[in-house]
C-alpha cells in the first residue's frame, strides 16, 4: 500500500476528504511515535512507504505514556478536527495501520500501545 492509498483508505473509514485524511494521518502517526520506543518506531516505519516514515521519526523523541483519549486530543489540536472527526480519524489510521503493515509489527506496536489501543481498531467507527 502505498501513502496515496493510505491516505484513501483513512478518507474513506473516517468520512473526511483525502487532504483531510492525509493532514489526520501524519498527526496520528507523530502522535503514536511519542507513545512508542524508538526502535518500535523505527520497526514500524520501516513497513511503511516514505512518507509516512517522515511522520513517525518526527514523532520521536522519549517515549511518554497517555491513553487514546490524550492521543485523540492530540490529534484534534494538530488537525482542527472536532472531537467526533479527530475519535473516528484515529481509528480509521489505526485499523488502515493494521492492513498496511505485517500482523507481527501490528501486534508489537499494539503490545507497547497497550489493551485500550487495541479497543480502538476492534471498534469500527
């Protein structure tokens, strides 16, 4: 899959328009990398085409620990999102995540993300 792709498959989950699922997307991606280890950073970037890569890695930094609620207003606050777009844009990345990259980086990912992650991709929008 490659991030035009991605980012229409986002569009598409979470009702926006592609330059809204692709503004949404990187502001997920950064957002996910700060809860994240660096090399679980690394390990998922490298599943994922280019630009997308530059999101995570511009996320990095030391890992801090929020839940899906905190992410959301992230989210929302990078994006200009209302509460409802920025929920349904985040598991809209996340279930887009699952399908782009390998179940074994999916399941190291959500390890480290943790059971209320893993709730927000079981729970279609």
């Amino acid at each position: 899959m490659d991030d035009k792709e991605f980012f229409q498959a986002v569009a598409v989950r979470a009702g926006l328009s592609r330059q809204e699922a692709a503004d949404l997307t990187r502001a997920t991606l950064e957002t996910l990398a700060h809860r994240l280890s660096d090399g679980e950073a690394r390990d998922l970037s490298l599943e994922l085409p280019e630009p997308l890569r530059v999101s995570l890695q511009r996320g990095r930094g030391e890992m801090e620990i929020f839940g899906p609620a905190e992410s959301v207003r992230r989210v929302r606050r990078r994006t200009g999102l209302s509460g409802p777009e920025a929920d349904r844009g985040v598991r809209a990345v996340l279930g887009t995540l699952q399908e782009a990259i390998s179940r074994k980086e999916f399941e190291h990912a959500m390890s480290q993300l943790g059971k209320e992650y893993a709730q927000l991709v079981e729970s279609r929008p």
